[in-house]
C-alpha cells in the first residue's frame, strides 16, 4: 500500500491545518506489532505496570494545555468539554492501576486434592494470563477516552497486554501527541517504547486486524466498519476475539402516568440528553416512545422549546456533517413522518439540533419506516406516540441491541405499582445498561459499569468501561499436579503476593 499524508483538519473550516504523519505502510505496521509483541515481558511486574498507569495519567495531566488545544483544533468539541474528559481519562488510567495493585481480576482459585470427591480432584490451580498484543481502533467522538488513552488501552495494559492504536483520522495530530505521552511515561519505568504503538490510515487498520501476532482487538465507531473488521478477526487463520462497539439507539419509554407528572421536565431533559456534544455520544436517546394524549403533547411541546433555543454545532468532521444531513431528509421524506423542529444544515460548516414524530402503528411491522429504527448520528431524536401499552410493547419489539434502554416513571410506578417492573423486563433483553427515570448520556467509570448490549451494540458480552473491561484482555489457565516450585507466585500457597483468591472452596481477601 502506498503511504500518503495524513493531516490534520479544522472542521469549523473543513481545510487543512498541518501534515502530522504518514498513512502506515505494511512494513511499518508489521514493525509496529513485532515491537509491542517484544514489549509483553515489560508489562509482566504487577506494581511495574500499576506505576506506569498512574504516571501515563500525571503526564497527560501535566501536558492538559497542549492536548486540549490540539484536541479543540481538530474535533471543535470545544474545551469546556474536552478538559473534563481528559479528566476522566486520567482517573480511568489511576482506576486501572488500583485494580492491578488489588489483583482480584487474576481470579486466583485453588483446590488441593479430594480423593473423597465423586470423581477425585487433583490439585488444580487457576489464574488467568495476559493475552498478548491487542490492536486498538479509536473512536472519534471521544478523542481522549475512547483514543490512544483510553479505555480499551488502559485495559490492555493492565491485562499486562502491549497495544497497537490505529488512530482515528479526526484526530491524527492529536493522537501523536497522546502516544508520545504514554511513551514518555513508560521509559520513565523502564518499558520499551513499543509498549504503545500507533499507526495512521484505512490500509493500516486492516493490515492490523490480520496480523499473526496479533491476540485481540478493541474497536469503537460505527456498524459497517466494526462488523468488516469483527469478520476480517473471525476468519482469521487463528480467529481472535474482536470486542466491537457498533452503534445504539438507546431507546427511551416514557409512561402515561409520568408524562403526565412531569412532562415539561421529561422534555427538557431529553433535549438536553440528545443535543450534549451536537448529538454525537453513543448513548445519545434515538428513539422516544411517548403517550399520544394530551399528557404527551405536553411533553413534545416542552421538547419543542427546548431544543429550538439549541444553538448550531459543528460535527467532528464534514462527512459526518454530509451523512447527517442527508439521513436527516431521508427520514423526514417518509409518509406520516412530522417534524417540529426540522434538523439539518445549520450554515456552511454546522448543523441545527432537531426532532421527528411518527405514530407508533407505522413501526408496527417491517416497511419503509424500518428507518427510524436505525442511529442517526448527530443532534436529532425520533419521538414514536403510542396509543396504549400493546403498541408500545409492540415498538419494542423490534427493536435492535442497544448500549441503553430507559424508561421514565410516575412516582407511584417507580414505588412498584402499574406497568414499572413490567418495563424493566422488557428492556432489560435489549441493552446492557437500563436506567429509570435518568438520561444515558454520560458514562460514569466505576467498579459496577457495563458499557456494552446486544449486537450490533457490541459484538461481545464484555464491558468497555469500568473494571471489569479488563477481562477482555485476559484468558484462564489451570495447573494441574504442577510442583510447588514450579509454580507462578500467584498459585503457591503461602500466597507470598497477598492476592484475594479462593483457596479450597474458601474466599480470602
């Protein structure tokens, strides 16, 4: 493959700003895997990688200025915004470096021989291992959080796993500048360099994808590319997991009775839900199944106000802003489709936050409105009125995977009265994360995150947020009627690592 230049853009203007790489060869992105492959024996010390993490985070941290700037210049996320993710960045990068310390994700179990047992036991001991080199494909709507540093990376590394970025053209510049960050931070814990690879270009991510070294790959943006990269893993010679985040639409059930409690505020919030970053999170409400009557006219006129008084955004780049536009006019081209604030074109660069409403009977079975059930990315939502539960339930039917699913309550259905419990049943078969009476726009890191769903949400079972992304990157393996001696310290038992385990059918901490 030819290499070309890869620059960075503005994309207030759409021009060009300045050359910051070349698009990765074949050979580069070869160099690139040999040298994390190389790199794993770095990462094999616990309290060494733990330290590496807190350092990556002090480092990013002490450069926020810079990286921000550079961030602003290329995504025009602005840096109100962009400071507190790279905020949260660095907390997830401490949050990872505690887990390794703590040691519990190793799953130590131990059991020492029972000939008493049907059948006998022999002495087994299980852990669980580093996988090797993962291959990480940044997202470009989070250039801090879902990029070079972020959570997929973040997780490898404390898998003890060297990465490979293919960073996201949105933003090349600044994904330069992260890496030599993370770089520094390593060096400082005497870890080669190649501990964080990054490549640019379209060829580049598939040459990654294929690659023999290669033990596993993490990918955020969008369902055609995620699903030919999760393809190109599965019919790989050797297959290797493929931990893909694809798209969501993150539907939202608002009740009759809650609509009627609270509609103005249910509306405002929802504006405000689907408008936060120009409409471009992954967990951003794409469809919002409302009650027809006048408890859901309220709501609709509440969100009418709200998001007319939206300003204009810039998208994080002019195709998306092109792909946005042209979806929006294709949707609001439909028979019966209504739009009471009209999204679209803004200006020359920017677009304007807007909304769709549909009867819910047009959802009701596979047509031409089979649209609407698809992500629109950017500033626009799909209100679908329901006539009774039955059509609401039959909506949701229909529905995808998703990321989030949300329902809004009266007070005395959240208390555990009407269909409340019914609602949560129904939803908790679509996503990975369903919240009563919230917004899913934000996604808190915590030990209890599950940021994942149902295909084509994800393509796993796993996590890409919260502590528990880590075990995406691990494998378990059991020593049977291994010597003491020969054992990894993590398996002996005098425990001389102080690691929680289960230690014959007993839990210790």
């Amino acid at each position: 493959m030819a290499a070309a230049p890869v620059w960075s853009v503005d994309p207030r203007t759409g021009k060009q700003r300045e050359q910051v790489a070349v698009e990765a060869t074949a050979q580069e992105v070869d160099a690139a895997v040999r040298a994390a492959h190389e790199a794993r024996g770095s990462l094999a010390d616990r309290p060494v990688r733990a330290a590496f993490l807190r350092t990556a985070a002090d480092r990013l941290r002490a450069a926020e200025d810079l990286l921000v700037e550079a961030a602003d210049a290329e995504t025009a996320l602005g840096p109100v915004r962009l400071t507190g993710e790279l905020a949260r960045t660095c907390y997830q990068l401490r949050a990872f470096a505690d887990i390794v310390d703590e040691g519990a994700f190793l799953d130590v179990v131990i059991d020492h021989p029972d000939d008493t047992a049907t059948p006998p036991i022999p002495d087994l001991r299980r852990y669980k291992v580093s996988l090797g080199v993962v291959a990480v494909y940044a997202a470009s709507n989070f250039p801090f959080a879902f990029s070079v540093a972020g959570g997929d990376t973040a997780s490898a590394l404390a898998a003890g796993c060297p990465v490979v970025v293919k960073a996201h053209p949105d933003h090349p510049g600044l994904s330069e500048l992260v890496a030599r960050v993370l770089r520094t931070a390593a060096a400082e814990h005497g870890i080669p360099a190649g501990v964080v690879g990054l490549v640019h270009g379209f060829e580049a991510g598939i040459e990654l994808i294929g690659h023999p070294l290669l033990a596993a790959a993490g990918f955020t943006g969008s369902v055609r590319g995620g699903r030919a990269l999760f393809d190109a893993a599965a019919a790989r010679a050797v297959p290797i997991p493929f931990h893909g985040e694809l798209g969501s639409l993150n539907p939202v059930v608002v009740t009759e009775a809650a609509a009627a409690e609270r509609a103005e505020a249910i509306g405002a919030g929802l504006a405000g839900s689907m408008t936060l970053g120009v409409g471009q999170f992954c967990v951003k409400p794409g469809l919002v199944l409302v009650p027809s009557g006048s408890a859901g006219d309220g709501l609709v006129k509440s969100l009418t106000d709200a998001v007319s008084r939206t300003e204009a955004g810039v998208l994080l780049d002019h195709r998306m802003r092109d792909n946005f536009v042209a979806g929006v006019a294709e949707r609001v081209a439909l028979p019966d489709v209504e739009s009471p604030v009209t999204p679209g074109a803004g200006g020359e660069h920017t677009v304007s936050a807007g909304f769709l409403t549909v009867a819910a009977s047009k959802l009701a079975r596979e047509g031409a409105h089979d649209l609407l059930l698809e992500e629109c990315f950017g500033p626009v939502t799909v209100v679908v009125r329901y006539e009774d539960e039955a059509e609401a339930t039959g909506v949701l039917s229909r529905l995808p995977g998703n990321l989030t699913a949300t329902v809004h309550l009266s007070a005395e259905e959240a208390a555990g009265a009407g269909r409340g419990a019914r609602l949560l049943q129904e939803l908790t078969p679509l996503a990975g994360r369903v919240l009563v009476n919230g917004w899913p726009t934000g996604v808190a890191v915590a030990p209890a995150q599950h940021h994942g769903g149902p295909y084509p949400a994800t393509t796993s079972t796993s996590t890409s947020v919260g502590g528990t992304a880590i075990e995406r990157w691990l494998r378990p393996v059991v020593y049977q009627g291994a010597p003491e001696a020969l054992l990894p310290a993590e398996l002996r038992d005098d425990n001389p690592l102080g690691l929680p385990r289960r230690f014959n059918g007993t839990l210790e901490r």
